[in-house]
C-alpha cells in the first residue's frame, strides 16, 4: 500500500493504457522472490482481455537446485493460477535473464538456453505479429461500424417521416 499513496496518478488505469498499445507484456519473477503482492494482482487483473501478450519469466532459476526449481515453477503456477483468469495458462520462460553469467554447471543449463533462445525467437516475432494484431483491430473497428450503420438505419426506417417522432422515440427506447 506504501506504493499506492505516494503515487499521484492511478497506476492500474496506466497499466490498461500501456496494455492496449503493447505487443508483448512481460511478468519477471525472481526465483527466490515469488510472492504476489496486492499491487501486482491488480495489475494482472488490469490486463484481462490481454492474455495472448502476456509471457511469464521465472528469472534467476540457476541459482536454484532442480528440486528447489520444480517448487518454485510449481508455486509459480499456483500463485498466478489463483490471480489471472483465462482457461489458458501461460507460457512460463525459465531460465537466467539478469547480469550474472549463466551457471552452465546447473543441471538444467540445457533447458534454460533452449528456453532464452525460444524467448529471443517470440520477442523477434513481434513486427510480424503487430502488423497481423493491427490489421485484425482494424476489421474489428470495422465490423463495428458496420453493424452500428445496420442499427442505425432500422432505427431510421422504424421513426415516422413527419409527425409523431417525439412518441416513437419514447415508444423505441
């Protein structure tokens, strides 16, 4: 909440603004750090309608054994499981993504590589996928006013030419 009051402007209004106009949306949690605060649950729920760009990224997992690993991706699960409300799960990227080299001792070291190139490869795909994402908005926007001029024009077809407008207009709302 400290976050909340020193802030002069509605922070989850700011992440909507920035979700409608992003490509790709991506949630980093630490490894060690899993917990969902209240401030980013509303901030995940900001994003509803937005599923299809958000990529989760577990960062750090070389700092973790492979055990300690599949709790933390596990509780990762869990936690968001309980705050974002699709029937799709999320892709979940694993690996290092920070400062410190990637500890090619750990275990998983294959993984996590495989896991940064396929990462690297979505974020590449993005012009591509913009433009596809524009295009289908801007046949969305059109089918809209299309049927708005279809409702209009019923509407306009349905009112009376000379007299009475004011009684069926009450008669139609």
């Amino acid at each position: 909440e400290k976050q909340r009051v020193d802030r002069q402007y509605d922070f989850t209004a700011v992440i909507e603004w920035f979700a409608s106009r992003a490509d790709r949306i991506l949630l980093l949690f630490d490894a060690h750090k899993l917990d969902i605060s209240d401030e980013l649950k509303r901030s995940i729920a900001a994003l509803k309608g937005h599923d299809d760009k958000v990529r989760v990224v577990l960062n750090k997992a070389d700092s973790v054994s492979p055990k300690q690993l599949m709790r933390v991706y596990g509780a990762l699960m869990w936690s968001l499981g309980k705050v974002v409300n699709s029937p799709e799960v999320l892709r979940v990227y694993i690996g290092s993504f920070w400062g410190q080299p990637l500890n090619k001792d750990h275990d998983n070291s294959g993984l996590f590589e495989a896991e940064a190139t396929e990462l690297i490869a979505d974020l590449k795909s993005l012009p591509h996928n913009s433009a596809v994402r524009k295009i289908n908005e801007l046949i969305k926007r059109a089918r809209m006013v299309k049927v708005h001029a279809y409702i209009m024009a019923h509407i306009k077809s349905q009112m009376p030419s000379l007299w009475g407008k004011g009684t069926k207009k009450k008669i139609m709302l």
